[in-house]
C-alpha cells in the first residue's frame, strides 16, 4: 500500500507528489514540524523500505558476487 501518486503537467512532466495522509502521519507525526524533520523523515523510511526488500532477497554466493560485479 503505497497509494503515492504523481501530479504531471500536459506534456506528461510530473510536477509534484501526493501522499496518502497516513503516510504523511508516519513521516511527520508532529503538524509543526520542520523542512529538515521532513527531511530526515523522508530518509529514514526509504532506508527502512531499502532494508525492508533486502531482508526478502536472497544473498548471493562469492561467485554470484563477483560475476555481477563484472557487468
């Protein structure tokens, strides 16, 4: 459930951004918050998203390891 949509302009450029107010609330519990807040807010759930799908992947071998990295 991410329900983030993007706003585009007519030649199909996006413009801006709407979050679902839940995910608003998760960001910034707090109504006065501060653009650096947001700031760090917005990082940290992407790193928790990032952390979230690499505990889902399997690791890969030395091997596999190094034949990706040769790509």
């Amino acid at each position: 459930m991410t329900g983030i949509e993007y706003l585009t302009d007519q030649d199909g450029n996006p413009r801006a951004v709407v979050l679902p107010i839940e995910l608003w609330r998760r960001l910034l519990p707090r109504e006065e918050a501060s653009v650096e807040e947001l700031t760090e807010a917005v990082e940290d759930y992407c790193l928790g998203k990032a952390m979230d799908e690499g505990r889902q992947t399997h690791l890969l071998s030395r091997e596999e390891a190094l034949e990706l990295l040769k790509d």
